[in-house]
C-alpha cells in the first residue's frame, strides 16, 4: 500500500477546496475587488470555479477523492490576479470551462449534435471578446476525432451553427445602431497579426505566471504519460486533450505574446488536472518535496504580482 505523504493528505482534504477559495477570495479584495467594482469578472470566476469542480466530478479525472483540479485552478488564478480586472479574460475563461464541460459528454457519441451546438456556442461567445479564439476549432475538430471519437458530418455542422450563433443577435443590432463597421472590423482583426517573439511588452507579472504554470504543466504532462496506463481508457483521452491544448497555447503565447494575458487564463484550465492528477497520484519523498516548493513558489509569485498591480496594497 501506497504511504499517504503530506502531499497526499493535502489533495484528499475534504476542506482543501473550501480553504483554497477563502484564500483565493482574499487575493481577489487584495486585487481591488471593491474599488475597482470587479462584481461581474468575480462572478464569472465562480461560475468557471464550479464548472471545474464539475468537470472533475462528471468526468473522474482523478481516480481517488480529490478537489486538487479545481484547487489548483483557484491556486494558479490567484498567482495570475493581475487578471482578474479584464472582462475579456473572465468571459472566455468561464465559456472555455463551459465549453470542455459538455463536449466530454460527447464522447463516443456521434449522434450528439445538441450538446455540440452548446459547447461550441460557448466559443462563439467568446469570439465575440476574443476572436482569436476561433484559431483553436480546427484543432479541436481533431480532438473530437481522435479522442473523443465523436466527429462527422453532422456534428461539424452543429459546431459551426454553434459558433455563428452569438452574431445571430449581434448583427441585427450591430446594424440597428449603425455600428456594423465595428462588427466587420471585429472578423478582420483575426487576421491582425504582429512579428512573431514580440516580448518587449510582457511584463514580469506576466512572465512569472507563463514560467511557473508551464513548469508545473510539464511536470503534470511527463508524469501522465508515464503512468496514464492505470486510468481508464476515457479518461485518457480527456488528458490528452489537455496536454495537446497545452502545447497549442505555449506555443501561441510564444509567437503572438500580444495575447498572454487571455491565452494565460485558457493555459491555467487546461494545466489544472495535469498537475493534480500528478500531486495526487504520487507518494514519492521527492514529489512531496515539489509539492511543498510549488505551494512555496505559488504564494512567494501570488504576493510579488500582488505588489506590483494591487490597488489596495
């Protein structure tokens, strides 16, 4: 029998979630919650919160009593709350978590254009904040085929009516108030893009976020993939979709740095289980020793960006 360490014991607490949301509550005031008004970005983050803690429950992505996915979620959001003022940010945060909470349902199920229409109806929501989310569809069509084994002709088309569904009510009144120029130059600025490695403009904050949860997504990667043999063949297949969303948006962070803080909050979902499932699957003295360093380096990251953007500090 595998010894329960105090990683193991931390990430099977039944009072983990509810102390990691009081904390992250606290990051939240710190960040200006209250002067800044933030009243709709919070509200949106404890929608996305309870999706994850969905996503978790509907989907085992643990195979033992666990919060650590959606603690980690709130953990590495608290690090990056130097995001929590932009709306854009907090919308296609809760439609991505939305998004990935019925398209699993889909899984093996070809005959699903419903549940399809609703996920990517949720992308088209936030296309409407950031267009450069429609980059991803293509991959994910992949996805749908290869791991969820749920694409065909007639789920392609839900997909894309999903996506053009928001524009349904945007143009009428977009052309009701005369503003369709901006809705047209809202589809060309998906062709808008800067020279690749950009940096000059990422600030510390910024980095330190990017830095700490690709590092922790790699450990959560290599770990999984040694080891994804003892989880079922479904969930598999959901954590491959996350470490190939993983590697997509590393890799567009890279060459467009323009859109990190968005493509940030979209690294931290899909990072979450990988680096759960690897905190609480492991027994190991030296993945005890990480996970102490990582609550460490979270909290010593948590309070630098906190003194470099809070208001109230």
């Amino acid at each position: 029998m595998a010894i329960k360490r105090f990683q193991n014991k931390v990430a099977e607490g039944r009072y983990l979630l509810p102390s990691v949301a009081l904390y992250t509550l606290g990051v939240w005031y710190l960040e200006g919650l209250v002067p800044q008004k933030l009243y709709v970005q919070i509200v949106c983050f404890s929608v996305a919160t309870y999706l994850m803690v969905e996503l978790n429950n509907n989907n085992a992505l643990i195979r033992t009593y666990s919060r650590m996915v959606s603690s980690s979620f709130l953990l590495l959001s608290a690090m990056a709350a130097f995001l929590f003022p932009s709306l854009t940010v907090a919308i296609v945060q809760v439609c991505t978590v939305a998004f990935y909470t019925i398209i699993f349902r889909t899984y093996q199920d070809k005959l699903s254009p419903g549940l399809t229409f609703y996920a990517f109806f949720c992308l088209g929501i936030a296309s409407v904040v950031f267009i450069q989310i429609v980059f991803f569809v293509p991959f994910l069509w992949l996805m749908m085929t290869f791991y969820l084994m749920a694409f065909s002709p007639k789920m392609l088309i839900a997909s894309i009516i999903g996506i053009i569904a928001p524009y349904w009510f945007l143009a009428p009144a977009a052309a009701l108030t005369d503003n369709l120029d901006k809705l047209v130059a809202h589809f060309f600025a998906i062709a808008d893009f800067q020279p690749l490695f950009q940096y000059g403009e990422i600030k510390e904050t910024q980095l330190i976020a990017f830095a700490l949860t690709v590092l922790l997504a790699l450990l959560g990667i290599v770990h999984f993939l040694r080891k994804s043999y003892m989880d079922k063949i479904r969930t598999r297949m959901l954590y491959y979709i996350f470490i190939a969303m993983d590697v997509i948006l590393i890799a567009f962070i890279v060459l467009q740095p323009q859109h990190c803080d968005v493509l940030l909050t979209m690294l931290i979902i899909n990072s979450s289980p990988l680096i759960a499932h690897f905190f609480t699957l492991t027994h190991t003295k030296t993945t005890n020793f990480l996970f102490m360093l990582f609550i460490l380096a979270l909290l010593l990251a948590t309070a630098y960006n906190l003194w470099q953007t809070s208001p109230v500090l």
